[in-house]
C-alpha cells in the first residue's frame, strides 16, 4: 500500500512539474503573484469556479425550456403528442430491456409459442415498446432552442470581447511576454462560461435525448473539458479564445436548421443546413489552419520555443484538425444527398429509441430530421464535437 501512495504521489508531483507546463525558468509561484496594481494573480485552482456555475446554468436551462421553448413550440404547433403505448406484458418487457430490438426469426418462434401470439403481433409490440420511449418533438425543440440561444450569447460575446483584443488581429499577440499575460476579468468569464456550459453538457448527457453516438459524445465533451483546462492552466488562453470563437460561429446555424425541421419549416431547415455547412467548412479547413495552426506551431515556436507541454497542446490541435476533415467529409456527403433528392437526409445519429427499419426508410423518404452534436467538439476544447455531429444517412 506504502509503495501505491509513493508511487501516486511521485506521478502527482510530476504531473505538476513547471519544467512541463511552461518555458524553461517559469514556476507556478512566478505566475501566482499579484501584479504591481493590486491585480490579483493567475490561480490555476480558479478553474473550480466551472462547478457552481455550471449548476446554475443546468437551472437556468431547465426555467428557459420549461418557461420560455416549450410557450414557443406550442405557438409554432409543433405537436407533443406522444406514441402508441406498448401493451403490457412481463414476458416481452424483459426480453425487451435485454436486447431493445426486434429478436431474430428463431426467438420470435419461441414467443409465439410461449405467448399463443401471433409473430406479427409480437413485431408490432417491439415496434411500440420501442417508440414508447422515444422523446417527443418538443423536447428536442426545447434542447436545440436552449442551446441556440446559448451558442448566440456566448459568441456575441466572445465576438465582443476579441475584437478589442489585439491578439485578434496579430496572432503573434498571443505569445509575446508568454506566460506572464494577465487574464483580464473579459477573458476569464469567457473561458470559464464556455467550461461551465461543458461541465452542464456532461452532467446532462444523462438526461438529454439520448442518441446513438452517446459514448462517442461522451467522450467528447471530456475531451472538451480536458482541453479547455489544459489550456488555462498553461495559460494558453489568448489562442484558447480565438479557437472558441471559430467553432461557436457555425453551431447557431444548425441549431436553427433543427428547430426549422421541427417546426415543420423544410425549406428554411434545408437552406440553413446548406448555409451550416459552408460556414463549417471554411471555417474548420480554411480559417483554422491558416489562422490557428499556423500561430500555435509556427509563430509560437519563433517566440517562445517547443517544450513539453507546448508538444501536448499542438498534438490535440492537429488531432481537431483531423476530426475536422472527416466531419467535413462526412456533412459533405449529407449535403450532396440533401441537393440530389431535394431535402436533408436523416440524421443516422437519431435518437436510440428509434424505431424498426420500415419506419426509418419511411421516415427517411417522407422528412428530414437533422441531429447533431453541435457542441462541436473542438474548441480548444475539443470539439472534439461534438462536434459528431455529421448528419450521416
């Protein structure tokens, strides 16, 4: 046991190692001093504000979807009437909660049996059982109205923040007298809201409409949160901003082109889902290795050399870039299916309480529906969307 502690304790210690996370001659206490002014020095522990903040904004959530969508779904129609009710039945039930699908021919022969139902009697009760739990079209309203708004506020106000920023229109701005650039109250607001809104993301995904990407989305948000951290604490957080801003600019738009195909709306649901997708694509294959990439490998290694935590940071970055051209790829290929046939395909995300296969092929011919982790992963964070997101048929 002795030795496990040590062992912790060494991995601990070295997982706070200066000689890590900043240049060479930099330690923790260097940048934990006041300023001259009184200005209160960089705190890694500030991070922790994330958790109280992100509980309020789970509640605030929860007022604006139950006081605000909801009144807004109900003017646009939207209909919550939910499905046909299973009827009950011990038997299938259990079956059901271990495989959630239709069973094979050999299992429906045995049920038929067992039950003296009829085999298509039995399809149909999986069929109900199945969109039973299914979540209505308000609820899914409700989220992406949430987080449209969402998305809005927090990049006006990133928009707001930067363009006043001089690292915004010099990039070299981010690394001159690095690590030793204060973290204005502005900066700091920003980074710890868009956080929050992961840490409520994660705590969510519990409770949200569940879909099938859930453990992919999972790890994403995670990776969000990890990124987002990571970058405060070695005080990247100039770049930090500037990355958070390009993947907020797309996500209102999909937001919009999901509320639209609720709300029944296809024309606006397809123009705006094109419009998402070229804005998607010049900002993550164009502006964010021109811009982005560009100062954090190059200009960054001019000014203040590679070291440890430098390679760690750069290394997520080319793996965002990464998952940027496949979900490019991916939202491409949507986009070409949606203009060949004249409508968005099905998000094949969809919800896990989707129904059997006829149903899917009928309801891929009849609507779109448009699905996506929008929380892109990215940002610095990751979204590492979540953006994830690519609505693949």
């Amino acid at each position: 046991m002795a030795v496990v502690v040590a062992a912790a304790a060494w991995l601990w210690s070295g997982f706070w190692s200066e000689r890590f996370w900043f240049p060479a001659n930099v330690t923790w206490t260097d940048l934990e001093r006041d300023g001259p002014d009184g200005e209160s020095g960089y705190r890694s522990s500030h991070v922790l504000a994330a958790f109280p903040l992100a509980a309020g904004i789970l509640v605030v959530r929860h007022l604006f979807e139950r006081c605000i969508a909801k009144p807004c779904a109900v003017c646009l129609d939207i209909q919550d009437g939910g499905p046909c009710r299973a009827q009950p039945n011990a038997i299938l039930e259990k079956v059901f909660t271990t495989i959630t699908k239709c069973p094979d021919a050999r299992r429906l022969e045995g049920l038929s049996k067992q039950l003296d139902w009829d085999v298509r009697k039995i399809q149909r009760w999986f069929r109900h059982r199945r969109n039973q739990d299914k979540p209505s079209t308000v609820m899914k309203f409700c989220e992406s109205m949430w987080r449209l708004i969402f998305y809005l506020c927090i990049f006006s106000y990133g928009f707001r923040f930067l363009w006043s920023s001089p690292w915004f229109w010099d990039t070299r701005q981010c690394w001159y007298n690095y690590p030793f650039q204060s973290i204005t109250p502005g900066l700091y607001y920003y980074y710890i809201t868009q956080l929050a809104f992961y840490w409520a993301l994660m705590f969510s995904q519990f409770t949200d409409i569940k879909r099938k990407d859930f453990q992919i989305m999972l790890i994403h948000h995670f990776a969000t949160i990890v990124l987002i951290t990571f970058s405060y604490m070695n005080k990247m957080v100039r770049v930090g901003t500037l990355i958070m801003l390009l993947h907020d600019a797309s996500d209102p738009l999909l937001e919009v082109a999901k509320m639209a195909n609720y709300a029944k709306y296809q024309r606006l649901c397809d123009a705006t889902f094109i419009l998402f997708c070229v804005v998607f694509i010049v900002i993550r294959l164009g502006i964010f290795p021109v811009w982005i990439l560009n100062t954090t490998l190059f200009e960054s290694w001019e000014l203040i050399g590679p070291y440890p935590s430098w390679w760690l940071f750069n290394g997520l970055l080319l793996t965002l870039q990464l998952l940027n051209i496949i979900w490019s790829c991916y939202i491409i290929r949507v986009a070409y299916k949606a203009l060949a046939r004249g409508k968005v395909a099905k998000d094949e995300r969809s919800d896990v309480e989707s129904s059997s296969e006829e149903e899917d092929v009928t309801s891929n011919n009849r609507k779109g529906i448009l699905s996506s982790s929008s929380s892109d992963a990215n940002r610095i964070n990751g979204h590492v969307t979540s953006e994830q997101w690519a609505e693949e048929e």
